[in-house]
C-alpha cells in the first residue's frame, strides 16, 4: 500500500469544522421556512456562538420572521381548513 493513501476512510475526507457550519447553515434555512421559531433559534446560535459564527445568522433570522408571518396569514386565511363538504 502506498504510503500516501489514507487506509480505512475508503477515500473519503474525515469530518471538518466547515462542514458542521455548512450543515448547520442549511438546517437553518430549511428550518426558518418550515418550523420558524426552530429556524429563528438556529440563527441565533449561527450569529452568537463563536464556534459556529456564521454571516448566514442573521439572514436565517429574518427569513424565519418574515415566514413566521406568512403562516400566520395563511392560517388566518383559513386556507389550511378542511375542504371535505361529506360529499
């Protein structure tokens, strides 16, 4: 076996710190969109921990507010109400 190649990994790349912000980033926009008050706390830790500091907290931030709004307009809206009329 050379001596250059990494034995036991299959050629993959261990775990790395950018890869855990990356994740981190992308939960948070799925998050802020799906489940606001989830996604406005991961923006929050984005923004304030300083092992996960990323520029992308605050934007998860206002993306989870301004999607916190629109459901709230959707289910005042009465969209999500059940249609079935017994028909």
């Amino acid at each position: 076996m050379p001596s250059g190649s990494a034995s036991g990994n299959n050629g993959s790349r261990p775990y790395s710190q950018p890869t855990a912000i990356q994740r981190a980033v992308v939960l948070g926009y799925i998050l802020a969109v799906a489940v606001p008050p989830a996604g406005f706390a991961t923006g929050v830790v984005l923004m304030l921990s300083p092992r996960l500091r990323s520029r992308h907290g605050a934007w998860i931030v206002l993306l989870s507010i301004v999607a916190a709004a629109v459901w709230a307009l959707i289910i005042s809206s009465g969209a999500l109400k059940d249609t079935n009329q017994g028909y």
